[in-house]
C-alpha cells in the first residue's frame, strides 16, 4: 500500500505490524505498507484507518503468492 506522506513508524503495530519505509517521489514524501495481511476485513481497516488519518492512498497492490512446496 502506497500513500502520499510520511506515516510515522510507531503506526506499524496499528496497521497488522506493517512494515513501513519512505521514498522520495517528485518533491512528495511517499510511504509504502508491505505486510501480510489475514483477510479482506483487515485490508479493509486498515484503509479506513488510513482515510480516517487524512492519507491519500496511491496504490494497494498484491504481492505475489510464495509457491506452495506441497506435491499435487
């Protein structure tokens, strides 16, 4: 998850412990979420969260599923 400002690191244990890391993009301080997270309701919170603290986000993306290492 992406959102245009600088998240303060503490939220990390707010937001499913979350790890989150900074970039400079064109003049904006941007954040970037990476982290797992157990099911669409908590993807949901943790966007209302974000809304409700005024943070434009810019992107939500799925990382990759891990291959399974189970023989079919």
């Amino acid at each position: 998850i992406a959102v245009l400002g600088k998240l303060p690191e503490e939220l990390s244990d707010r937001l499913y412990g979350m790890e989150i890391s900074h970039y400079q993009c064109e003049k904006k301080q941007v954040s970037v979420l990476k982290g797992v997270l157990p099911d669409q309701a908590a993807l949901s919170g943790v966007l209302n969260m974000l809304y409700d603290m005024h943070y434009t986000v810019l992107s939500v993306n799925k990382a990759k599923d891990k291959p399974s290492n189970t023989k079919q």
